[in-house]
C-alpha cells in the first residue's frame, strides 16, 4: 500500500506547471492540514490498511515545504503504527522554503528522503521558469539536507526549454553530480493548457536528440536510467509501487488515489475541500484499460511486462519486436531498453 499526500500551495506559479496549486490561499493551511487529517482516517478505513502495511509515502505538490512541520504532526500520528519499518517516506522541496530548521522537523517526524525541485542552475533559466529560488539557494538546501542526516536526495532537471543547449545541460548535471545526490529526475519541458506557458508554446524546443543527450550524460556518471524520466543509485520505491499498479491512497485537494479497478478524486478546490474532504469522485476502470496501463508504465520502465497479462495476439506481437531487437525477453517478461520509443512500442503490441 502507497500514501500520496498532495500539498497545493506555492511561492510562485511555474509557468510550466499544471498540477493543482495555488499562491493566495496561504490563509487556508491549518484548515487544510485538519481536511487532509479527516480524509486519511476515511481513506484508512476505505482501503482496510492494518499495522505495517504502507510501504511507501510521498507528500508531494505545490510545496511541501510552504507547510510548517507543526501541522504535519497529527498525520504522522495517526500514520506511525501504520508504517513498515524502513519504509520510504519522501518529501518533495523547494530551495527557498527548505530551511535547515524545515528540513531537520521534517526528518524528526520520519521523513527519509527528500526530492528538490531544482529544475536547472542557470541563473536566466530559473528567472524565466519563473522558479522563486537561486541556484545558490539548491546548492545550499541539498548540502543542508545531508548534513542533518538525509542519505537519500533527488532534484529535478527541466530540459528542451527555448535556449537549451548541450553546454547549458552538460554544465547542470555537473553541477548536480557535485552534490550529495543519488537520484534525478530529468523532465522534457511539456506544455499543458491552462499554464503560462500555454500561450507562448514556441518555449519548448523540439530536440529528440536532447533527451538522449541527458540521459546518456546522467548515465555517464553510475546513475541508472530505470524509468523514462528518472536515474539513480537509489531507484524510488514509490514510482515503483505506482508503475506496478499497487493500490495508492491519495489525499489532498486533486490527489488521487487507486484500488484495485476504481480510482477515486477528490476534489480539486481547496475551499471545497476543506468544507468536505470526504466529497470524492469514483471512476470505474475496465480490465482492457488496465491492460493498457501496464504496458505503458511497464515499457516505459524497468518494471517490464509480464506476458502472462498477454492475449495470444498480442504476444506475436511483442515476440516480433523481440526478433527485430526493438526489446529484450528476460524469462517471461518483456523490457525495453529505449524508454523514449515506449508508446509506439506500446501501440504495436496492443495493435
């Protein structure tokens, strides 16, 4: 069992992001913590979670590190008998919020690892991503995080922005592997509607050859490339569990969360949310859209697709990509070793 905490506030709205966050609702927070504690112990009781049965938990965002640790407190309680021993709980961050005293509460209560939200460490870069922090600022907060004991750190990299180069690139994951990391996230820039960037789409670059740049230079230096858009010594636990479809409890205002072949929604608003955490939408999935699903996370990681899951059809197909070196069977599972081919991979088989 997995536990996502969504935490929608922000400094600042990046104007390539489309997640549900918000910068003026900073008034709302206390009230939000209480929605999120009342969601937990409904979701608890909806997913039948017993003593040490979630493994992983990531509180994600927005910003997490908008939240005084204080608030955390009552959740951790209500999760601390819940937990498996050494399981992995990851908090995402920004550099300007991760304070030292931020970071040390946030380990006190449990959390183990820590994702920042670097993005690039080219001055021009962050100001026009609209990031609210310095390169300095994510030199400083990942060097803070070490010190207080953090032994597993991760930053994001956003490439394929207007004016990406590879000397621009080569200098950010040198300047990344300077630090105590042992996972990144590497991102292509995408543009969703609704983002700033939704009106200037000509900010992304249309360089296929950048993306195998990336990751051929991350790899370089002992990171494995096990998931489309992620490297590392250390491979997270979490994005495994949601790439193998275990169930995931989702809480906070436009979470989600997964059982089985339902997902629920809560919803998005934060006001909404705080009047009733408990007003959550059910969607019913189809086993042919499950299928699909596992093909696409398995392909597009080092998971794998079982050909157990397989019509016969299907595995013709799958077995034909093999013949033309296009991916590997290992055993009785199919993988593949060009995660940026992923979806057509994916079609063909699916036919």
């Amino acid at each position: 069992m997995l536990l996502y905490i969504h935490i929608p506030y922000c400094d600042s709205k990046c104007h390539y992001c489309s997640f549900n966050s918000y910068v003026d609702k900073f008034d709302t927070r206390k009230e939000y913590m209480l929605a999120l504690e009342k969601q937990l112990k409904y979701e608890l009781k909806r997913f039948e979670v017993t003593n040490q049965s979630i493994e992983t938990i990531f509180i994600g965002g927005g910003t997490p590190s908008t939240i005084n640790t204080s608030l955390y407190q009552p959740i951790f309680e209500i999760l601390k008998p819940l937990i498996q021993a050494n399981a992995e709980i990851t908090t995402e961050a920004n550099p300007n919020s991760a304070t030292k005293k931020w970071l040390k509460g946030m380990y006190d209560l449990g959390v183990n690892r820590v994702s920042f939200g670097v993005q690039s460490f080219d001055k021009k870069k962050l100001k026009e991503l609209n990031r609210s922090h310095s390169p300095h600022d994510a030199i400083k907060a990942i060097t803070t995080a070490k010190e207080i004991g953090f032994n597993n750190l991760s930053l994001d990299l956003i490439y394929n922005y207007q004016g990406d180069t590879i000397e621009l690139l080569t200098s950010d994951i040198e300047k990344a592997f300077k630090l105590p990391i042992n996972h990144i996230s590497a991102y292509e820039l995408t543009i969703e509607g609704g983002t700033k960037f939704a009106q200037t789409p000509t900010v992304r670059q249309e360089n296929d050859e950048l993306a195998f740049f990336v990751a051929d230079e991350i790899k370089k230096h002992g990171f494995e490339h096990y998931e489309i858009s992620n490297f590392g010594i250390y491979q997270s636990e979490h994005n495994r569990g949601y790439w193998r479809l275990k169930d995931y409890i989702g809480i906070g205002a436009g979470a989600v969360g997964f059982k089985k072949d339902t997902r629920y929604y809560p919803t998005t608003d934060i006001d909404s949310y705080i009047e009733n955490p408990l007003d959550i939408y059910e969607e019913h999935i189809t086993q042919e859209e499950l299928l699909t699903e596992k093909l696409f996370l398995g392909l597009r990681s080092n998971i794998g697709v079982d050909e157990d899951i397989l019509d016969e059809e299907m595995k013709k197909r799958a077995d034909f990509l093999v013949e033309k070196d296009k991916i590997v069977k290992i055993n009785s599972t199919y993988k593949n070793n060009n995660y940026f081919i992923s979806d057509e991979l994916v079609l063909y088989i699916l036919g």
